[in-house]
C-alpha cells in the first residue's frame, strides 16, 4: 500500500491590527502605560516624528542612532513692551532639512491656540480650515500653513474641522527668514513658535522690543523650549529697578511654578513664590519685588515647575538706563563662561550664586588678544553657600582689548561647586547710558542660529574656551531681500573674535545668522544689535544656543509580545 504523501499547508499570515487594550483587563493597564510613555517621551524631546536613521548603530556604538528632529516647538515672553513700544517677531529654519516640505509658524499663547497646535497644521484659506469651529485665522490674516502647502482632507460628514492655530507669522521655506509684527499692546500675551518637516531641524524664534519704558532701549530675547528649570542671575528689587517674571505655559498640561530667590543673605522665603499655577495656554507676569520683603539687589532667581512645564523670563527695567531681558542662564555648573561682552562697554557688573551647601572660591579671567588674563585686582571671587556675590569691572579705550568674555574656573580642582553667574553691561555716549543683561552660556555646538539680525547694526561675537578652533559663519538672505554669503573663521583659545563683514549683499530686511562648529574646541557665540536713538547707544545681545537638529535614539526591534504579553 502506498504511503500518502503529506503536504504542510499553506499558511496565510493573518493581518494583524494594533489591539483595542481599553476595555481588556490585566493587559490594558500595561499597553495604555507604554502608549503613554512613548506619548511623554515625545512631550520632553520635543520631536513628534523622527526620521530614517542618519547614522548606523556601528557609528555610536551598536547601540544608538541619529536621527533628524521632526517638530520644534519654542515659547517666546509677553513683549512687555509699555504703551508706546513696538515689538517684532521673527522666524528662521537654516537649509540642510531633509524630508516633506514643513510648516512653521508663531502664535500667543491662548488655550484654543495651544490645543489647535497638538493637530496637523492647516491653512485658514483651505476649504477644510474655513469649517474650523475655533482657533481659525480671520479673513486676511496669515494662516498657519504657507501659501501652497496641503491641507488635511475636509472632515467626514457629521464631523467638527479640527482646529486651527491662528497663527501671526507663518514660515514657507527653509533659509529665508520671515518677520512681522507682535500683538502690539503693553498687555500682549507670550507666544509659542512650532515647525514640523524640513523646517523643524535648526527652526529658531527671536523677539526684539524698541521701547520707551524705563528710557529709549532696545531689548531682544530668543524663543526657548519649553522646560522645568530656568536660572536668572542679575536680578534686582532695588529701588531703582522695576523686575518682572514672566511665565508661559504653551502645553496642553497645567504647569505649577516655584520661585527660589537667592540673595547675598541666602535663600529668600516667600509663600507668594511657590505653588503659582499656570493654566494651558496662559501667561502671568509676577512684579519681583512684590514677593521679597524690601528692596535685594543682586538677586539670582530659580524658576522651577512642580508638575507641567513653561517658558520662564525675567525683564528688567533700570530706571533711565534702559530695559531688556535678562538671559537665562546655563545650569549650574563648577566653570561658567560669560560671553558677548561688547568693546566698547564701559562697566560691567558681575553676579555669581550657587545654591550647594558648599562654598566656591572661583578665579576670574578675561579674554584678550593673547589669550584668557586675569585682570589686575580682580583675580577671584568668592561666593558663600546659598547666595549670590558680585564683582564691578571698569573698562577705558587703555584698558579694554576689544569685545570679550568672562570665564570662572575653580580655584582648586579638588572643590569644584556649581554656580551661575549674570553679568550687567554698559554703554555711554555723550553722557547717556543703555544696559544690557548677558549670563553663563554653553557653546554653540554642531550649529546655532539667531533670527533676526540687521545691516549695519550687528556684530557678532565669537570666543573659544578651551582650545583653538574653525567655524563656519553664514548669513541667510534678508527676509525681503539680498544674498547669502558665508565664512570660516579661526578662534584662537581664550580670545573673543568679532567677525567683520557678516551682513549679506544687498540684504533688504532682518537677516539670520548660523554659526558652525568646524573643527577644533568648544565655542562660545554672542550677536549685538544696536542703533543709537536719541543718542542712547541702545543695543541687545543674545547668545547662540545649540539648535540641537538631530537627537540620539536607541535602536529597537518590533516585539509585539511587548503589547501582547499578559501582565
């Protein structure tokens, strides 16, 4: 008899849909907390969706990869800009994006705004926006997707539009920066920027206010993430100081703020300081010395959420000297360098705080044309626990050796505390003066970018810490106009550089500029805009921050009995 042959059937892979784990127990509990997870994850990094891989796991070590930011989002402060000011806002992505054509805009701060934000931007002007319940941009306003961009289809019959941000700028192409207008109020609310697709790698925000208030001044502050700890150091209750805190909070979480004030006496208690809650899509504005008893000066302020996140400032108003930001500062941290220091600053008014229960003893160094000095009478400074200690400096046409930068080492390897420190600058002409706020900074890193820079009116200002090195300087078209040109330029260690030459060709409007790092040892950058009015040498100066591109992931494998497995 013959055998039978047996055949193994042939199977079909049934197509797997991801499971509905609401209404499972046991396993619903589980997969709703990694959903959740990942959800956080994108909150914190700020990246929605992350690119191909641009490097292989071999190139970090077999277990990381690098891959391409696909949403930036940034939270810019209230303008504060009194009665008679006025305030731009401008917008810039730097070409090298890969990917779909992005979309990239800026907004206030409003609950509607907020949650639009979460959903994929569309144009008021499509048919599927102009169904919009809420949030839709007004007839004649710009929308939040650039002229041509797609839309998301019409909703379903029997379906609300999703909302739609009412943007006040919109961005429609990398390397061009657009400007336009704030809410022109002295009660305008802060405002939030966002860019996804090619827009979003380098995507950068910066505000500058010309005001009235406190004297003529100009004031300029780059847009921020959002975050959970900022440090402010240089503030003031004095008598001849009006110092506000600015809180925004651009997320769809509420946000529960401290504030920890540290003065030359220690830590400032204040009930009125802790537990401020800032609701999704608001903004508070907190007059400082409203929450210590009697004037302080030379106060370092810590700004740090219990719960949510915000984008936190500190605006100073020095009575006939001027007004503008105070920078945030970088975290703590035992060496601190100070750059953007112009040439011809005449004073200069240093702030150091620490909040470890340990001391720091700190030497002090300025850059110079042969490189970092300690400046006769000003070798070190000291700083007890949990306070702040200050240091003046007085520069002449003798003594000054061009723009330059502050740097604080240890002065023993062995005792390293961390501190921040905040540095007050000065410029005179003819008998008037205008301040400006610079703070320890961190360098630019693989690239940095600032917005909204002017022909004739900015310098840049380049200073390399520890070692020699090369960038590359480029400059974009203006946002009306003009030709983009570039640069390498050699720092040399402890020297601060000022690059000549940097406005583009015919540039018709603000233009932005990047700074590269090329090779060599950590960089620090600053720019000064400025302009004398009324013969106020009014000027601003904001530091380039490491535009952080590209982000570090681990590599994984798809395991659905991750999602499957039962508790």
């Amino acid at each position: 008899m013959k055998k039978p042959t047996l055949k193994a059937p042939k199977l079909k892979a049934p197509k797997l849909k991801a499971p509905d784990l609401s209404g499972v127990a046991g396993g619903s509990r589980t997969g709703q907390s990694l959903l959740a997870g990942v959800a956080v994850l994108g909150l914190v990094f700020g990246v929605a969706e992350l690119r191909s891989p641009a490097t292989t796991a071999a190139d970090t070590g077999g277990g990381r990869t690098t891959a391409q930011v696909e949403r930036t989002a940034l939270v810019c402060p209230p303008p504060m800009q009194g009665v008679t000011g006025s305030t731009s806002l401008t917008l810039f992505s730097p070409e090298g994006g890969t990917g779909s054509a992005g979309t990239g805009l800026i907004a206030n701060a409003s609950a509607a705004n907020v949650i639009a934000a979460q959903n994929p931007v569309q144009s008021a002007a499509d048919p599927a926006a102009s169904a919009a319940p809420s949030g839709a941009a007004p007839s004649g306003q710009p929308s939040g997707t650039p002229s041509g961009q797609p839309s998301d289809a019409p909703a379903a019959a029997g379906q609300s539009a999703a909302p739609v941000v009412d943007a006040l700028i919109s961005l429609a192409k990398p390397g061009v920066p657009v400007t336009g207008p704030a809410n022109n109020s002295d009660t305008a609310p802060g405002t939030f920027a966002a860019a996804t697709g090619n827009l979003a790698p380098g995507f950068t925000a910066t505000q500058v206010t010309a005001s009235e208030s406190g004297g003529t001044s100009l004031s300029g502050a780059d847009c921020v993430p959002s975050g959970t700890s900022f440090w402010f150091a240089g503030a003031s209750t004095g008598p001849n100081r009006v110092d506000y805190v600015t809180l925004v909070n651009a997320d769809t979480l509420p946000a529960v703020v401290d504030l920890k004030m540290y003065g030359e006496k220690g830590l400032i208690d204040n009930e009125l300081a802790t537990g401020i809650a800032v609701a999704p899509g608001q903004s508070q504005t907190l007059l400082l010395s409203s929450l210590t008893k009697g004037p302080v000066d030379d106060l370092a302020l810590h700004v740090v959420t219990r719960s949510g996140r915000i984008g936190a400032g500190v605006h100073a108003i020095d009575t006939g000297k001027g007004t503008d930001w105070l920078e945030p500062s970088a975290d703590p941290a035992p060496s601190v360098t100070v750059p953007g220091i112009p040439d011809d600053v005449t004073t200069a008014h240093l702030v150091v705080a620490t909040d470890s229960a340990d001391d720091a003893d700190l030497k002090v160094q300025l850059s110079g044309k042969n490189g970092w000095f300690t400046p006769a009478g000003k070798e070190s400074i000291h700083v007890k626990a949990g306070m702040t200690a200050v240091l003046d400096f007085q520069f002449s046409a003798e003594t000054r050796e061009g723009a330059s930068a502050i740097r604080l080492t240890p002065t023993s390897p062995d005792h390293p505390t961390p501190v921040v420190a905040g540095l007050r600058v000065d410029r005179e002409n003819k008998g008037k003066t205008e301040a400006t706020w610079l703070s320890g900074g961190n360098p630019v890193g693989a690239r940095a970018s600032v917005a909204d820079n002017r022909a004739g009116q900015t310098k840049l200002m380049l200073t390399a810490v520890d070692a020699d090195a090369k960038v590359k300087v480029t400059s974009s078209a203006g946002a009306n106009g003009g030709t983009p040109g570039s640069k390498d330029v050699d720092v040399p260690v402890g020297t601060t550089v000022t690059v000549e030459g940097i406005d583009p060709a015919g540039a018709n409007g603000p233009y932005a500029l990047t700074v590269q790092t090329v090779s060599g040892g950590p960089v620090l950058a600053a720019r000064q805009l400025s302009a004398v009015t009324k013969d106020v040498p009014t000027f601003t100066t904001q530091q380039f921050r490491d535009d952080h591109a590209t982000v570090e992931v681990p590599r994984v494998a798809a395991d659905p009995g991750v999602v499957l497995g039962t508790k």
